[in-house]
C-alpha cells in the first residue's frame, strides 16, 4: 500500500487527532507509516497541516508537492491553500463550513466559504464536500468533523482504509466517553459520500454531502 495524505485546517479542528488514526490504522496492519505537521498559530486560530505518507516509498514525512492522493480539509479556504499538494486526478475531502480568521480584517468579515468551494468545484475532478454541522448535529458532537471526514474518505475508496479500520483506531486512540459519538460521525460521513456517488444528477449529492 503507497498513499500520500495531507490534512489541513485551523487550530482546534482535530487536525492532528485525525493524521494519527490514520498513523494507528496504518501501523495495525504492519504498514510504514511517516507523520509530520506544521501547526504554527494554531492555538489562535491559524493554519494546521498534517502529512501522513503510507507504504514504502515513504522516505521522508513530508509529503512532495504535486504528489498527495487525498487532501481532508476541515474548512474550504484551507483545502484551496494546500491545492498545489494535490496530484493530477487527486481526491479532496472538505467540510462545507468555514471558520472565519480569528482577527478577521474588514474584508474577510462576510466570508463564508462558499467562493472557495465555488474554485474547488471548478478544479477538483474528484470532489467531495460533506455537511459536516448536520454530522455533528446528528452524532451530538460538535467536534466530530474530522471523524466524519474520514468516513467520506474512507468510503471514497482515496484512504485506503476502511471503516472497520479507522474505528478501531478511534476506539484504541480516544476517549471511550466519545467513541458513540464518534461511530455515528465516521458513518454518517462514508453515508454522505456513498450517497454523492449514487447521485444521478452530476454537480448534486444526496443526503449530508455532494461529490461535484
């Protein structure tokens, strides 16, 4: 198994939590496995970025430009920053709900996301944009984000793990008070995006997420 993940989001978000369940699936099944991150002012809001490099030609943990498989972004201006990750024909996973700059300036105050996936949905062939606040809404956790989106990409087939295995790095790797919540999450995430697979109509998903 060769994969290249990169994880983006701001500080908060779970962004780290989530790069090592993939680290902990990955190492379950004897496989080699490289993290690395870069969470700079995360602590205040800012940008977070972790790199999960799989399989043996992981020979360092960063992963190269123009060679990640998958990108998971917890908020849709973060998917757009790391883009130049993303290999030809690359997957992006990405929550619908922006989380504005925590200083915002004058011109960031009616952000909202939608511009940036307005550019994802132009750029990215396999796109899939998943309503994370209804997951979390659903599963009573609103800091599941993460968890649903490594359902969908779990069930976009990009991870590379399945559901059976990123549950059981939630259950080795977290609280057991969270991890009800945490299923539903990881469900209700693959759902969202089985569900924008099985879309009949091209630009709409059905149910909690769209693959456009």
């Amino acid at each position: 198994m060769n994969m290249n993940c990169l994880i983006c989001g701001v500080g908060g978000q779970g962004v780290i939590l989530a790069s090592r369940l993939i680290a902990a699936a990955a190492l379950e099944i004897g496989e080699k496995v490289l993290t690395a991150e870069t969470i700079g002012m995360a602590q205040r809001g800012g940008s977070v970025v972790s790199h999960v490099r799989v399989g043996a030609h992981a020979y360092s943990p960063l992963v190269p430009q123009g060679k990640a498989d998958l990108i998971i972004a917890l908020e849709p201006a973060e998917a757009v920053r790391s883009m130049n990750y993303l290999k030809p024909g690359g997957t992006v996973v990405v929550s619908c709900k922006a989380v504005k700059p925590a200083t915002p300036a004058p011109v960031n105050l009616a952000y909202t996301g939608e511009e940036m996936l307005e550019h994802l949905r132009a750029t990215v062939k396999n796109l899939y944009i998943v309503d994370t606040p209804a997951i979390c809404a659903a599963a009573d956790s609103d800091r599941a984000a993460n968890i649903a989106l490594l359902g969908a990409a779990a069930a976009s087939g990009a991870l590379g793990f399945s559901l059976e295995q990123i549950e059981a790095a939630i259950r080795a790797q977290t609280r057991a008070k969270y991890f009800e919540s945490n299923k539903i999450a990881l469900q209700l995430g693959a759902e969202a995006a089985v569900n924008a697979n099985s879309a009949e109509e091209a630009g709409r998903g059905a149910g909690l997420g769209a693959k456009l």
